[in-house]
C-alpha cells in the first residue's frame, strides 16, 4: 500500500538532477511537491507541515556528495527524516506482566477492532504459544458479541460470553476473573467502535480501562483514513494511555499516510498490521522495512540504474562483437535477448522494480505477463534455422507456417518481424555511434521491446 | 481460502433452513403479520409533515418525539432529529473555517492560503482544493469581493455547485420488488445502513425485505437479523456458508411471490484491490437479472466518510465491476466531514443518495447539499 506514496516522491525528486548543493532556493519547489505528495496519500497536514520543516532545516547548505544526485541527497534527508517518524524497528507486544496479561482495544467503528481481536489470538496462540481468551465488551452493535463468539471458535481460543444487556465494566471485571480462574496468559478484551467526540462512550472507555488496568491499550485505526486520523488519534491518545496501534485494511491500495499521521500524533509504536481476511492476515509491523518501503526511492533508483546497467552491458558487448565482426542482427539475437529479458523476471518482474508503476492500475498490470514474451521465443523457435539468419525468407505460407508451430496468429509473426526490424535498424546504425551511442542505442532498443507489452515506460 | 471460515453457525435457524423450501427466517415470519399493522400506523405518522423537508426547522424536534418513543430499544437518549448544522457544527472544517474569519477579517492571500489548508485538511483533495482557491484568488484580485465575508459566500457557491449536480435521491417507487444492492468495502457501515434503510421504507409505508448476503464476516448474518426484528421486517438468510448470490436469488424470489416493494441485498466487505471477490459482485448481479432484467435497480456504495483520497480509488474499482448507481456516505457525525464528497463528486458524478449523520435508525438523511455545506460553514452565513 506504501508504493504510490514512494512513487510520488521519487518522481519529484527526480527533477532536481544536475545541481551541486541543495539551496533554499532549489529545493523549494520540490519540497512543495513532496508536500502535496505526502497530502495525496491521506498524511495529516499538521504532520506534513512538521516533517516539511525539518527535512528543510536539514537540507539547505548540504553539499551533496559526489555519488548522488541532489534529488537523491534530498531523498536521503526526507528519508532520514521519515524513518525517524516511524521509529526503528518492531516493537513487540509487552506481555511482561502477572497473568493474565491484559490487551484492551480501542478506536471508531468499522475500524477492525473485532477481527483484530481474532487475529491476534490466532497469533499469541500460535506464534508465541499463549493461553488466550477473547472477551467483547460491545453491547451496542447488533451481533458483535456473536462475531467475536464465531472467530473465537474459528481460531479456538476461550471465549468468555457476554450480553447485549450487560454493562461493558462488569463483562470486562468477570473476564478477568474467569481469565484468572482458568490460568489464561493473554486476555483480549473488544469494545465497541465508538466516535472520538461522543463523550459518553469515551467516559466508558476510559472506566474500561480504569476497571482493567491492561498492560496493553491498542489503537486501531484504518489505513484508509483521512486527514481525520490526526484527529481521532490525538483524541483516543488524550482519553487513554495507549501503548500501541494496529493498522487496519493495509492489503487495499491506500496510500498509507494516516500511518504516519497516527505514528506521529500518538507517539506510539505502530505493532501490527491487518493484511487480508484470513485469520491470519496480522503482520508484525517492521516501521524500517516499511519506511525502506515508502522511501526506497533511493534504493529503487539505484537498482533500476542496476538493472540497466546489466542489460545493456551484456547484450551490447556480445552486440557490439558480432557488428565488430561484420555479421547481421539476426532474430537468434533477437530471441537470445528475449530470454535474458524472462531470466530478469520478465517484464512484470522488471516492472516492480521500476517507480512510476504503481500509477498503472491493478487491471492493466495485470495483463502484463511473460506470455508475449514467450510467444515471441515460440514464434522464433518455430522457425528454421535459416529463416532466423534470414528473415527475409519467411513469406506468406512460411509465416503460416511458423503460426501453426508456435500456436499463434499469422499477424503475430508479422509484428514480431516488425519489431525485429526496427531493432536490426538500430543495430545497423551502432557501428557509427562507439561504445556510448551503442549503450544509448540499446536504450532505446529496450524501450521499443517494452513497447511491445506497451508497458515499460521510458525512463 | 474462503473454506477456513466455513465453520457451521451458531444459530439454530440455520440448522432448519435447508431442509425448509422457504428460506425466510422464521424469527422474522412471525413479524412479517405485524407489518400491516405497523404500516398502518407509520402511514398515520408520515402523513405529518414529511420527515425530510423539516431537517433544519425546529419544528421538526416535535415530530421526531413520536418517532423516538418507537425506539426505546436503540437506547436512543436524545430525539431523533438534530439538525445538520448541529450534527456537523463541531467538524474540524467548520472550526476551522470559523476561525478563519474570526482571526482574519482581512482579504488577502494569506486569507486564501490558510482557505485551502481547511480545504485540504477536510479531505478534500490536494487538486479540488487547488482549483477552488486559485478561482476565488482570480476573482479576489478583480476586486469581485467586498470582504472575507463574501468571499466566504462565494466560496459556498462553489461548493454546493460542487455538489448540487448529484443531490439526487433514490426513488424506489419506481419497480416493485425495488431491488437495491448494497457493496463497498469492509467495515464502511453496510449492515447498518440496511437497517437503517429497512426503518426509513417501512416507516414510508412500503414494504421491505432484506437478504442477507454477506455470508462470509462472522455473525453478519446474526447482525442483519437483529436490523430485521428491530424494524419488523423479514430476513431471508440461509446461513454463513452459503453462497451469496443464491440467497440473494432466493430473496429476490421471496420478494415476487410476496409483493414486497422494496428488497435490500446485504454483501460482504470487500477491498476494491481484490479481483476475485470484486468479480462475485458481477455474479450476483447476473444472478439477479435472471428473474428481474431490471434488477439490481440500485447498486449503491456505501463510502466511510472518514476516508481519505483512497475513496476514489474504491469507487472507481466498485463503479467498473459493480456498476454503482449511488452512493451512501456514513460516519459523518465524528469530526472528518466527508470532503472526499466533493472530489468524488467531481471525478463521478454519481448521485450521493444518503448520508449517515449518528448512530439511530432516523440519522440516515437523505443528501441534502445545501444543508450539508451549511453545516460546514460558519453560522452567520449558512441558511
């Protein structure tokens, strides 16, 4: 869910190439994206405001090394910067007290909180071998108590029943006892969704926690939240000591910003994140993997320049030999770079790697797939030897031919010798350009086969 | 994956209902006698003054003292209607924005700069709140306004021209059964808003069935049925491992034979990002279409008014595979006052049919967008 933020700020960011020391002045204009980035993806303007104005403060009059670009010097202070916010690694639950430790949830409905609660029985149960026991405190939704009874039984953890009837302090007072009796670790208890300025149900959640005293009070909150994360977290922090928050919902596409927002309001650790239906769909939440995740632009940028790098070399050196040698670019070439390409991960491997994909929709991306590069070795390998030397050859009932082999469409094999074509124009012209034209040639070459998935964009 | 959460419900009417031909829960059969006589009565009652116009009159606080003694059971403390200015006073918009121009009474860009933080801070969007300002700022500087307090009149113009153009509302007089499927993702308020829904019909005199089609959240089913008996209305439901698109076939089936006019299809949650249970929606649409062509007459999203910008991307992934004609915005009684509204608005089109303004059967309003940018504006200029 943390792609589209990191996209936004790398191609920001990549403006300001060619500059020797990051100015007020030179930085202004993207910082002023970076804010709007950070906007778009739902993180709360107080939040942005502050983190705008540190990345400033530590920005300008920064010499910027001779192996970075200011756009990446830049990246490297927000990212600094960031990762700072999130805070350095997983912070476990803390579980350090007499039995049975007691975990109190919290935050506005439709957050998660229940299937929350479920998760992470499935997960002290399973992962960190506890007794554990669910209790909901939810009187007011409809069938909120029967939800928590099913999911318990689903991950077969205790259940302590209670009543829509009931009042939620006297449920929680029992659980604990029944907690006690029953030798349990871990005590779960659910509450109500309830809003942040609905005063009567933050009172009760307050006597809840005065009633229990839990070692843990978990926020959650949905990563699809708005500017409003900052207000509703900065209530709950106020109401409730909390020791934790859950980010909910994550699998969506999200951009994530109320993770920050929530983060740097409350002060507290984000621990766990809901990815999925499943029960056991709850994450350990790593804030430096996802900050590497949110701000690797550096990373990616440097690996796609890698990747580059790679592809280009080798195919141009082995190239760059056979036009040394006088010799035609023939489609053996053409498939031999094909396949490096699916050695690469093929082109939806290469894709994920590049920034700026996250803008394609799921749909599209999709569609990209290996097949149309292994049709093309399909299309190649059903050809005779001497037709791959000479292209020239494959007429109409050849072409037929070669369609009925590789289980594709004559036109099929007609654009594949358009694109063969092109290339073996380049090639043609690498002899004239040295080894850089060649390398820039080869570029280009690239693009022209992204181009046939219609995918790969120019970078 | 879907097996994992197979288990066999709780509830014993489950149990029953597949030996039965009639799928109908029974609990709510019973019930179903009673309709005639509690649309009798609500008729008597909706023939006061009609329950939506008076929102924002005092006058309203009187009628809805009736209503409220039906739902001692909702532990309703306060009467049913509060107006939207009440509901939506205490937004951090409209604090915002009061503040403002309490602090400011200067026209200036400053004025306008910290306009568009509100703008943004509202959810609004980076771009609509761009383009808002960047008009008014034209229009500032051709000396169009007298003082921030036009301005600020102006800039209620824009917004509800912003929202006008989808202040549709749903009329489900239209077919009879009325077919609406609900969707959206999980946790938005679907369930709710049923039963929300289910009171406003029943109490317009129609007819309402529901169908409980989120078969796979743990007690939806559970849930729904409570909304049922709450509103005394049938709820045909066939367990938590069925297959959604056959109950909701069954309902529709149940609905024909029994003249029911209006029939709310519940689903389950769903993430837009995930294609194969997106793809369900489209089944049991087609489903649907092979007894009524016509159905669903409404496919309407319900968007939590908390969200963020993602609220675009969800729309727009339920629009492709689900085809929403309308939308329900709930959860606006906190303090994020929906500003996703207008982007959506702007971006779609689609009619915005409800908005849920608390936590009782009656705070389902229907969309009012004068009434609702009011109640986001500061109150000497609202109205």
């Amino acid at each position: 869910m943390f792609e589209s933020l990191s996209q936004r700020l790398s191609e920001t960011v990549n403006r300001l190439r060619g500059r020797g020391r990051l100015t007020e002045e030179n930085i202004r204009e993207t910082l002023r994206e970076v804010r709007i980035a950070l906007l778009e993806a739902d993180v709360a303007l107080p939040v942005v405001k502050a983190l705008i104005e540190r990345v400033k403060v530590r920005a300008v009059g920064q010499e910027v090394l001779k192996s970075l670009s200011p756009g990446q010097a830049l990246v490297k202070v927000v990212s600094d910067e960031l990762t700072t916010l999130m805070g350095a690694a997983n912070t476990e639950l803390n579980l350090a007290a007499q039995p049975p430790a007691i975990v109190l949830m919290a935050g506005l409905q439709g957050a998660g909180k229940t299937t929350t609660v479920g998760k992470l029985a499935r997960f002290l149960k399973e992962r960190k071998k506890k007794r554990v026991m669910v209790v909901s405190c939810d009187v007011y939704r409809p069938a909120a108590i029967e939800q928590l009874r099913t999911l318990a039984a689903q991950v077969d953890v205790s259940f302590f029943p209670s009543e829509a009837g009931q009042d939620p302090v006297a449920i929680a007072k029992a659980a604990v006892a029944a907690a006690r009796r029953e030798v349990i670790d871990v005590l779960l208890v659910d509450t109500a969704g309830r809003l942040h300025v609905d005063e009567a149900m933050m009172g009760e959640i307050k006597a809840l926690h005065g009633a229990l005293d839990p070692i843990e009070t978990l926020f959650v909150v949905d990563s699809m939240t708005g500017q409003d994360a900052a207000n509703v977290a900065k209530a709950f922090a106020d109401a409730l000591p909390l020791t934790g928050v859950v980010l909910t919902k994550t699998d969506g596409d999200a951009r994530g910003g109320a993770a920050l927002s929530v983060r740097y309001i409350t002060g507290r650790p984000i621990k766990f994140l809901g990815a999925g239906e499943k029960s056991d769909a709850l994450e350990p939440f790593h804030p430096d993997r996802v900050a590497q995740r949110i701000l690797g632009m550096g990373d990616v940028l440097s690996l796609v320049e890698e990747v580059e790098r790679k592809v280009d070399q080798e195919k141009a050196q082995k190239l760059a030999e056979k036009v040394i040698k006088g010799k035609r670019f023939d489609l053996n070439d053409m498939r031999d770079q094909l396949e490096q390409m699916s050695n690469m991960g093929g082109l939806a491997g290469l894709m994920d790697k590049l920034p700026g994909m996250s803008s394609i929709p799921d749909s599209v991306k999709s569609k990209v797939n290996d097949n149309e590069l292994k049709r093309m070795v399909a299309i190649i390998g059903s050809m005779t030897k001497k037709e791959r030397r000479h292209p020239d050859l494959l007429n109409g009932s050849r072409k037929a031919r070669v369609a009925r082999g590789s289980g594709t469409q004559p036109a099929d094999v007609n654009r594949l010798l358009k694109q063969f074509m092109q290339m073996e124009k380049m090639m043609s012209k690498l002899s004239k350009g040295g080894s850089k034209g060649l390398l820039r040639q080869m570029r280009g070459a690239m693009k022209g086969m992204g181009g046939m998935g219609g995918m790969m964009p120019p970078r | 994956m879907l097996k994992f959460w197979k288990k066999k419900p709780a509830e014993p009417a489950t149990a029953e209902s597949p030996a039965a031909d009639e799928h109908v829960d029974r609990t709510a059969d019973p019930a179903s006698a009673e309709v005639g006589s509690a649309i009798a009565e609500t008729l008597a009652e909706t023939a006061a003054p009609e329950p939506q116009a008076p929102d924002l009159e005092p006058e309203a606080e009187e009628t809805a003292i009736v209503e409220a003694a039906r739902e001692a059971e909702q532990h309703e403390s306060q009467p049913a209607r509060r107006s939207w200015r009440e509901r939506l006073s205490g937004s951090g918009f409209a604090k915002s924005l009061t503040s403002l121009f309490v602090r400011h009474p200067k026209l200036d860009d400053d004025l306008l700069d910290e306009l568009e933080t509100s703008l943004i801070t509202a959810d609004v969007g980076v771009e609509a709140s761009t383009n808002l300002v960047e008009d008014l700022r034209k229009r500032m500087h051709k000396r169009e306004f007298a003082d921030a307090g036009e301005l600020l009149k102006a800039l209620r113009n824009e917004l509800v021209s912003l929202l006008k153009p989808v202040e549709k509302p749903l009329d489900v007089s239209t077919a009879s059964p009325f077919v609406i499927l609900t969707v959206g993702i999980n946790g938005v308020g679907k369930t709710t808003t049923i039963g929300k829904l289910a009171r406003r019909y029943t109490d317009e005199g129609r007819g309402v069935m529901l169908a409980a089609g989120d078969t796979f959240r743990a007690a939806a089913v559970e849930q729904l049925k409570t909304w049922g008996e709450r509103n005394k209305v049938p709820v045909v439901s066939q367990g938590q491992d069925a297959d959604s698109a056959s109950v909701i076939f069954d309902a529709l089936q149940a609905a024909r034979s029994r003249g029911t006019q209006v029939l709310i299809a519940d689903t389950a949650g769903r993430l837009h990002t995930q294609g194969g249970l997106m793809d369900e929606l489209g089944k049991i649409a087609r489903v649907m279409k092979k007894l009524d062509t016509a159905a669903p007459h409404e496919v309407l999203m319900v968007i939590d008014g908390t969200t963020g910008q993602n609220a675009i991307s969800q729309l727009r992934q339920f629009r492709d595979t689900a085809g929403v004609t309308g939308l329900v915005v709930t959860k606006l009684d906190g303090t994020a006052k929906g500003g996703v509204m207008f982007a959506l608005a702007r971006e779609f089109g689609l009619p915005i049919r409800y908005v849920g303004l608390g936590e009782t059967a009656t705070d389902l309003r229907v969309f009012d967008a004068e009434a609702f940018v009011d109640g986001l504006l500061p109150a000497s200029l609202g109205g």
